[in-house]
C-alpha cells in the first residue's frame, strides 16, 4: 500500500499552522516539549550541544552595564531585582501590575533555544521559561493592539550605563502582536534550571530565538499593548541598520558586517564559521507570520 | 643609560604579542577567541599610530630630540599589529576564503577603509629606512604625511565597526584630534613669528 506523508494529503499552509498548532499543545507537558520545539534541528548545526554556564553568563551585551561584553556579569551582581512587579497596559480592558512572585509561579519549562547575536555569533542556551502569550492572556486584549512594547526599568543608580547616553533609555523593545502571542516567544525566569542571572535580564525577559538578540529585552517592568509600531532602542538609534523585524536572515546584511555566516561562542579557536539559517533556524514554526512581506524591506 | 632606551622599548613594543600568547597557552582567550585576536591586534594598531604621532609633539614639549629616534620603530610596529590584523581576519576567520572578503572590502564601508588604511602602511614601511629617506630625499617627508590620512582612516575604521561611540572609539577619537591640532597649531604659530 502506498503510505501518504501528512503533508501529502493536507494542503501545505494547514499543514503548518497545524504542526504549529501541535507544538503550542506540546508546551504545556515540558517533557514533551523539548521534543517539540525546534530547538536547534538537525539540519540547524550539529553543534547541539549548550554553551557552557560560564559563557553563557560572562560574555554578555547589557548595555545598561557598559558597553564590553564582561560588564554586566562584573557589575550586575549587586543589582536589586527586589521588590519588583510588571505593568502590563495599553490597549487592555483592565491594566495590571503584576509581583514578581506572581509572574514566577507560571510553570517554566527548560526550553533548549539558539541566540544570534546581530554582531555574528551565536549561542545555544538551555533557559527556563513560558510562552509570553501566557502572560498576555492574564489581560482582556482589546482589539485595537497591534503591538506589544516591552520596557526595561531605567535605574541609573545601579545600572551604570544608564548615566551615559549609549542609546536612548530605558530600553524599549517591541514585537507585532502575532509575533508576542507565537508560542516560541517566551518569558525567561532561569537558565540551566538556576534562578535568572542578574546579567542575563534577571528577574524577568522575554527572548525570541528568530529575531536578533537585541530585541529580547532584558529586565522587563512595563509590557504595553499598543496601537502603533514602538520606536524601539536600537531602531532609533539607527534606523538604517536596526529594523523594527530584525529577524534572523543571512540574506539581509546588516550594512556594515555580514550575516551570512556566525560563529559559535565557545568553539576553540581553529573551529570554522558556520552558515546563518533564516529564522535562526525556526523557519517552520514562524515563516507563515512573514507570509507575503517583503523582507529585505522589513529587516 | 640611553643607548638601552631603544632595546627597552622594542621590547615593550612586543607586549601585544606577550599577553596573547599568555591567553593563548593558558586558555583565557574567552567565548570568542577569534575575535579577541583580532579585535586585540586592532586595537594595539591604533596606540601604535598614535604613540607614532605623539613624538613630535612630545619633542616639541620637552624640548628635546630624544623622542624622535622611536618614531620609526613605533610606526613600523604599528605596521607589524596591522599585518597581525588583517592576517587574522583574513586567515583565523574567513579562511581564506576570499569570495565574502572581496564582497566585504566592496560592501562594508568599515573592512574597505580599514584596508586601505593597512595598503597606505605598505609604502611607509618600505621606504622607512635611512637609506630611502636619502633616496627619496623632499619627497619621503610628504610621502610619510600619509601617516595622518592612515590615522584617520584607522580611527573611522574603529568607529564604524562599533555598534555605537561609546567609549574606546570616541577616546581614540579624542586622542587623534589632539595629536592633530598639535599640527596645525604649531605651524601657524612658526608662520606667525
């Protein structure tokens, strides 16, 4: 008998919505999970293997620490995450303020993801977390959002590099509304089943595994649903190399440094430079969110 | 007493080397090692060009002509780490793989300048001995004026590679137009008198 592969029989775009759709189901049960999400696929790299806690937690960009990739883990240490609460307004019914306690006792899920870096190189990170659009349902969403903005707090006591005007603070950052409520957006609490590092964007920070690193902001006080596009840190600050997408696409470079190759953090010294897969790698679970977008217009 | 001054700072010159081959054996190369390597030698070429710039205003201050006899050396250092460099990239990173290299000296406005600033260094380096000086006779004082255009170049390089100013470019930066006004200045200032 002839076998049928299920994307045989179904039409392609039901398909993927529909694996989308099992994969979001996954989520709930983590061990199941980790199966599900893409995590890095066979066909990403065969360097599955995580990056070590060490640089996982040393080499870091936090511009709210300074500028050099060993400031924040140096100077985030005394940082205070305590008291702490996170808004979540806008376009909502009702707004809210959430503890912190509050927000950590969604169950987190180790979710293996790889970060790109938009300066060429990646890392693959074991972080504990929940789908954003957990925390999202937590409010009545009124129709008229498009966008979710996130706002990291602005505390120049502590956060050193606040004092300067490196880019425009606090750090905003932002993501279309589809993009916040995709399953793969997620909420960070930890890493390698630890309490979040103050470094990595403790207490609380999203991270999108196809986008850029820079648009998973680190520290989170304010969620904002909003009407419009936000004018997010980066984007402002050059809007010619930062697009408000920033997805990952070794097609698009950025204008000064190429994005078609990365290279791994933690690989010794002679090991190559591998290639830049779209959407970091995630192209199945996200592509049908760009879906007619011209993306080398929206970078 | 002076004629150790020059071996001393040859070999204060070789730090750079020192420290990498320490991080190197020791494994303290960090995440990135490649791109320590890199970034390390760049930036050694820049106080290398700058440390070559401040001699004659240092003459000038001091009054005193010692300065001047370091200058070559320093300059050539400078060539050195920028070879190292560009090597490093060239090799460590790219592999010489020169398909995307062509395509980021054409494209990446940061790689071209920073490239050419490294072709600039080759005539100086060539024509840095007595011997040329001689040879090239008025023509080796406005060959070697390249060296501000170089500096320039360098200092853009490092710019446009940053993801933003703050702090170590804009401190070359600072440093750089200093050095520079000390030319302008002093030349008005002997037009003057």
């Amino acid at each position: 008998m002839k076998k049928f592969k299920h994307s045989e029989i179904t039409p392609e775009k039901i398909y993927h919505t529909r694996r989308s759709f099992i994969k979001s189901m996954g989520y709930g049960l983590s061990a199941l999970s980790l199966s599900s999400v893409p995590i890095i696929n066979a066909k990403a790299s065969n360097l599955n293997e995580p990056t070590s806690y060490q640089d996982i937690t040393t080499y870091n960009n936090y511009y709210e620490f300074g500028t050099g990739k060993s400031d924040p883990h140096r100077r985030a240490k005394n940082f205070t995450t305590r008291p702490w609460s996170v808004k979540i307004e806008g376009e909502v019914e009702k707004s809210l303020e959430l503890p912190i306690e509050e927000v950590l006792a969604i169950k987190s899920e180790e979710r293996i993801l790889k970060l790109r870096c938009v300066e060429g190189w990646s890392m693959v990170i074991p972080w504990l977390g929940f789908s954003l659009s957990e925390l999202l349902n937590k409010v009545e969403i009124k129709p008229s959002a498009k966008f979710v903005e996130f706002e990291t707090v602005y505390n120049p006591e502590e956060m050193v590099g606040q004092r300067y005007p490196v880019l425009n603070w606090p750090y905003i950052e932002g993501l279309r509304l589809d993009e916040a409520m995709h399953p793969l957006t997620t909420v960070v609490t930890g890493l390698y089943g630890k309490t979040l590092p103050n470094q990595n964007g403790a207490p609380l920070r999203i991270f999108i595994p196809w986008k850029y690193g820079f648009k998973s902001a680190k520290a989170i006080v304010k969620i904002k649903l909003t009407k419009n596009m936000p004018n997010t840190a980066w984007k402002n600050a050059s809007p010619r190399e930062y697009g408000f997408y920033s997805n990952v696409n070794p097609e698009v470079d950025h204008p000064r440094w190429s994005q078609a190759t990365e290279r791994v953090i933690g690989e010794s010294i002679l090991a190559p430079r591998i290639k830049t897969l779209m959407f970091n790698g995630y192209g199945d679970e996200v592509a049908h969110l760009y879906s007619g977008m011209d993306l080398k217009k929206n970078y | 007493m002076k004629n150790y001054f020059k071996p001393a700072v040859f070999l204060l010159s070789l730090w750079p080397i020192f420290i990498i081959t320490y991080q190197l054996f020791y494994n303290k190369l960090g995440p990135e090692p490649v791109d320590r390597i890199i970034n390390h030698f760049g930036e050694w070429t820049l106080v290398f060009i700058l440390l070559t710039l401040s001699m004659t205003p240092l003459r000038k201050i001091t009054k005193s002509l010692e300065w001047i006899k370091f200058r070559r050396m320093l300059g050539l250092f400078a060539f050195f780490y920028a070879s190292i460099h560009m090597l490093s990239y060239v090799g460590l990173d790219y592999r010489f793989d020169f398909k995307p290299l062509i395509n980021d000296v054409l494209k990446k406005k940061f790689v071209f300048i920073g490239f050419s600033a490294w072709l600039l260094l080759i005539p100086l380096a060539i024509t840095s001995s007595d011997r040329m000086a001689r040879l090239l006779k008025q023509n080796w004082k406005k060959l070697h004026k390249l060296v501000y255009v170089i500096s320039i170049f360098g200092v853009l390089h490092f710019i446009w590679l940053s993801k933003t100013i703050f702090f170590k470019p804009l401190i070359f930066l600072i440093i750089l137009i200093i050095l520079l006004l000390f030319r302008i200045n002093f030349s008005k200032l002997s037009s003057k008198i």
